[in-house]
C-alpha cells in the first residue's frame, strides 16, 4: 500500500473514533446528592462554617437642584468581624530571654584596672600625735606619722605619710577586775596630698602585741582576791598576839581558845569569800601619751594612684 492509500485508510477511521467518543462516557450516579440533601441542608452548612462576606458600599441616588444625579457612597456598619486596618505597635526586643540589668558603677571596681593596689595585711610602723586613754570619749580623732617607707610594686609609701585614727570604743575600769579599753581603728591615709580611705587595726602599741584590736588596762580581779584575803589575814594576827598573852596570865589562860578560834573563823571566811569580794574590784587605768609607737595593719586592699 503506497503512501496516498495509508492517508485515505486513516482519515475515515479517526473521524469514526471522534465521532463515538461521546458513546463512552461516564453515567454517574446522581442519586448520592438527593440522598444527601434528604438528611442535611447544604445552604445553612454554608452560613453556619464559611464567614460572613464583608459589606460593599452602596450607592444611593440623589436629585439634584438642576435634575442631575449624583451618587453618594454609603459607608458599612462597623462590624466586629472586619479586620483592623493597621497592625498595633508592639515593642519588640532582641534580647529575648535574657535579663538586662543595668548595676551602679562604682569607683572601686574601675580603680582596680587603673590604680596600683596595696594588699590587705600591709603593716605601716607610725608614731602617735594624740595622747589617748580609757577616759577618751568614743568618736574622738588621732593622727599618727609614718617611721619607715613601705614598698610595694610600681608604688612606695615614703616616711612621714600621716595616717587617721578614730577611737571608736573606750570606758574606764569596770567591776570584776575590769580594764579600761580603747579601741583605734585607722581610717585614712594621706598620700601626696590625697587622702585614701583605709580599713585598718592596731597590732601593736608601746611594742606590745594587742589582740582584736583591744587596748585594755590590767585586769584587777586576781589584785582584789589577794586584796580582800588582807583583812583576814590581819585580823588572824591580831588573833595570835592577843591569844600568846592571854596565856602568859594563869587568870587569863582560859580564854585563850576563843581568842584564836575566832582568829581562825574570821580567816577562813575571808579566804573562802575573796572571789566574791573581787568582783567588787577594778582593773588599771589606761594611759597612751603622745609620741607612742603603733603598728598599723591593712584589713582591706587599698587602690592608689602614684
């Protein structure tokens, strides 16, 4: 079969195909729908899950003077379903999660990166330009002056620096063989015309060490055990003499047992009650005059400028 005869074999057959296409199409079964619509009302599905359409303007017509006609828009009702027309400003942070807390500065902590700091436990030896003493009112000021250079990295503390004192506890002797007490507590340091505030105790005085940083008198209580068992003994004495006459006298012999008897009860008792009788006593005074050595030690770093 040539070529010609093909095409005029195959015109015929796809016009029959085209012309039975229709033949073979899909009868569907629409009887679902009215089953469907028996049992349930497609419309108020529709109201009851799909929005509310906005409102459209409308358009009202108007006469005019001149007969003209004129269209003015009517606005919607606000509607409570209509959405906003800008979004609220809402303050947003980078920093979510994380709390920014914004401290005081203090002097203290940027001096620590700039000044030279002399370590706590730092000893000055200095002399008093203040006569002090248990009877010195609390509050009362002190000075004292440097005897010796102290040095420290990239900073030296020369001699003659002067140094402040406060006496911030003191009383006079007290009962129960109590001393009087002083309390110094140096609080500043002029150094090149500035004045640095320090945190420091007294360790020594007069070259004698000094515990808590309490300057205290003698305590008199063992004095005034020994003190009061004094009266006692002398009376026990009076007792022995009188007794050693009283038998050289054959009248008076027979009274020589009351005489050291009571001698011996009077010293008795004293004994026995002289820790009593010491809490009566009082300790020693004391006294610091001026031109006294100290020995003051740092209980705080100290940050300085050179």
């Amino acid at each position: 079969m040539d070529r010609s005869s093909f095409k005029k074999f195959l015109c015929p057959v796809f016009a029959f195909l085209i012309c039975a296409m229709p033949a073979y199409c899909l009868e569907l079964d629409m009887s679902v729908d009215e089953e469907i619509r028996k049992h349930y009302n497609p419309s108020q599905l529709e109201l009851d899950t799909l929005p509310p359409l906005p409102d459209t303007p409308k358009t009202v017509v108007q006469p005019d003077v001149q007969s003209s006609k004129t269209t003015t828009p009517v606005q919607p009702a606000a509607s409570s379903n209509s959405p906003p027309k800008t979004l609220p400003a809402v303050d947003t942070s980078s920093r979510v999660g994380r709390v920014h807390k914004t401290l005081p500065r203090t002097d203290a902590s940027a001096d620590a990166f700039t000044a030279i700091k002399i370590n706590k436990g730092t000893k000055f030896k200095v002399v008093s330009k203040t006569k002090v003493s248990s009877w010195t009112p609390e509050g009362a000021r002190m000075s004292f002056v440097s005897l010796a250079p102290v040095t420290r990295r990239y900073i030296t503390i020369p001699q003659g620096t002067v140094f402040k004192a406060v006496v911030e506890e003191s009383h006079p002797p007290q009962g129960t063989g109590n001393g009087g007490l002083i309390v110094i507590r140096a609080d500043q340091m002029i150094f090149k015309g500035r004045t640095y505030y320090i945190n420091a105790k007294i360790t020594k005085a007069n070259n004698k060490k000094i515990f808590f940083n309490n300057i205290k008198g003698k305590r008199g209580y063992l004095k005034g055990i020994a003190n009061s068992v004094q009266p006692g003994k002398r009376f026990y004495k009076k007792a022995m003499r009188g007794t050693s006459k009283l038998a050289q006298n054959p009248w008076t012999l027979i009274l020589t047992p009351f005489t050291a008897v009571a001698g011996v009860v009077v010293y008795g008792v004293n004994i026995v009650g002289s820790p009593v009788f010491a809490m009566f006593s009082k300790g020693g005074n004391i006294t610091i005059p001026a031109g006294t050595q100290y020995e003051i030690k740092l209980l705080e770093d100290v940050y300085m400028y050179p």
